[in-house]
C-alpha cells in the first residue's frame, strides 16, 4: 500500500480546474472522470496513459500515450 500512496498525488479541485473539467465534459462529451484526467494532463503538460479511444476526441492539443485494449 505504500508504493501505492508514494505514486500518487492528490490534486485538490479549484474553481479553474472545476471550470475547464465542465468545459471539456460539454464540448467532447466524455465521462466526468475522463474530463478530470484530460483537464490534470493539460494542465501539466502530462501525457495521459489510456486504453480508452475516445481521448482521441481531444485531438493535439491532449498527449496520449494509447494503450492496447483488453479482450472480454
């Protein structure tokens, strides 16, 4: 659980990042979970590691470094 907590990092929600989020959920209409991450990566300059296609909705201007997706 340690290497866990040492990996991550809590980034507290102002009212900017609050704003971009909403911004980003009306304009590509992803998941509110999905707009968070994009809206952090942006903010960073991260690139924003994923299996999930639809990221590709935000074009250049979000780095992604795109997984292979999983069998069911």
């Amino acid at each position: 659980m340690e290497k866990i907590r040492s990996a991550v990092e809590a980034v507290p929600v102002d009212e900017q990042i609050a704003t971009n989020t909403a911004i980003l959920r009306i304009r590509y209409k992803l998941g509110l979970a999905d707009c968070f991450a994009a809206e952090l990566a942006l903010r960073t300059g991260a690139t924003l590691v994923t299996a999930d296609p639809e990221f590709a909705k935000l074009g250049k201007q979000l780095k992604v470094l795109a997984l292979p997706r999983h069998a069911q």
